[in-house]
C-alpha cells in the first residue's frame, strides 16, 4: 500500500470519526462539524473572502521569509566566522530565540502603528534568529581540511568560497533552519494579523472569534496546515533532495 494512500484512507476515516464525534457528543457550536466546515470552505470561496486572506497573508509571509533567510544566514555566516561577534551578538541572538516574537508586537506598533510594516516586521523577527542560528552551526561544522581543499584550488577567501563551499556543505543544517523558519514565520504571521489590521487569515480568525463562527475558524486552521505541509513536502523537502543529491550527500533516487 502506497503512503498516499494511506494517508487517504486515514483522513477519511478520521473524518467519520470526527463527524460520528459531533453526533454523539453533541459539540453543538463549541466545534464545528464535518459538513458545517464544508460548507464554509464554500461560502468563504465562492464570496471571495478566504482567498483574498489567504493571498494577503501568502504575501506578507514570503516577503518577511525573504528578508530572515537573508539577515539570519549572514549573522550566521558572521558568527561563525568571527569569533568576537559571536561571543557578543551570537550570544544575545541565542537569547532573543527565547523570546516569542508575538511579544514584540507592542513595539512594532509604537514605531510603525497598527499596520502592515509591524506584522511584518514580527514576522521576520519570529524567523530570523532560527535561521541565524542554524547558519552558524552548518558553517561551525564544516571541516576544514574542505575550506583548506578549496582554497588551494582557487577559491580565495571571499564570496566564492562562502557561495561554492560553506553553503552546500552547510546545507544539511541551512535546510533545517529554512523549514523551522517557515513555520515560526507562520505563527507570527498569524499572531500579527489577530491584532494589527487589514487582509489576512490571523484577522478572518479574529473575525470568527467575534461572531462565534468555529466553522470558519477551523477552516483558517486548516488552510495554515495544509499550505505549511505542501510547502514543506513540495518545496523545502524536494529542495533539500535535489541539493543533496547535487553535491554527493544521498543517494541518487530513481
């Protein structure tokens, strides 16, 4: 049996199961049942509005994922090759991963307001020191006798070596640090758009809260799941495939 087809067979049975669930227990309101959601897939597509959130959000989301892979991998690359800014800037970036990038959100909204620049600027924060710290662990992790290889063959010291060595044999752990980006990039997302204005899933959650609407509500779940899991299966996994393949690091699939 193939997995899709065991991925089917379990969603349907987990479907029966959800809707025998609402029926015996009677959930009522309090969550939605299998038909009920359904039918607000439908409404919110036919009248337009769960696709214009869910473009509005997609836009915010890849432009602030852009701009952490760009800062977060050259912190990284800086941590790891200068010891001083990573004994000083490397340590406090370990400190502010702790933090939930949601709570920087009161700030953001002080300096930008309540609008688009401080969803996305939470956003990128929610990404951009996961992917600083995988960076640095990928480029720590590279043994030198490859730095010293390339070197004696040419490559010098500079952009060359970081663009034909450090990232393939970094990528392994840049590949890590690109899927757990992704998904801190959408929680923030998401906790952004519940409370600044304008398009967005994070904002129809919001607006189904208000209403009392869970049928909408778990749709917005759902929707988050399923693009995370197509983007990550589709995207990032095949990404990571073909790369590895490229450089020798797995084997060849047929």
């Amino acid at each position: 049996m193939s997995t899709a087809l065991r991925r089917t067979i379990f969603l349907v049975l987990l479907g029966i199961a959800w809707e025998a669930g609402y029926r015996i227990f009677g959930w009522g309101w309090k969550f939605p049942s299998v038909s009920q959601t359904l039918q607000a897939f439908y409404d919110g597509i036919v009248h337009g509005e769960l696709l214009q959130a869910t473009g509005a959000s997609m836009m915010r989301l890849l432009l602030s994922f852009a701009l952490s892979l760009a800062i977060g991998t050259t912190l990284g690359f800086l941590f790891a090759r200068y010891r001083f800014l990573d004994d000083t800037i490397g340590f406090l970036v370990v400190s502010l991963q702790t933090i939930p990038s949601i709570a920087w959100l009161p700030f953001a909204i002080i300096w930008f307001g309540l609008n688009e620049t401080s969803v996305i600027f939470i956003t990128t924060l929610g990404a951009t020191w996961t992917m600083a710290l995988a960076s640095r662990t990928g480029i720590k992790n590279i043994p030198p006798i490859y730095l010293r290889a390339a070197q004696t063959m040419g490559t010098g010291n500079g952009f060359n070596l970081f663009l034909q060595v450090m990232i393939p044999a970094a990528f392994p752990h840049l590949i890590n640090g690109v899927r757990t980006a992704w998904a801190f990039a959408w929680r923030a997302l998401v906790a952004g758009e519940l409370i600044a204005k304008g398009a967005g899933l994070g904002q129809l959650l919001q607006d189904g809260r208000n209403l009392g609407d869970t049928s909408l509500m778990l749709c917005i779940v759902i929707i988050i799941a399923v693009l995370g899991t197509v983007s990550d299966h589709f995207c990032f996994k095949k990404l990571e495939d073909k790369v590895l393949e490229r450089y020798g690091l797995a084997g060849s699939k047929s």
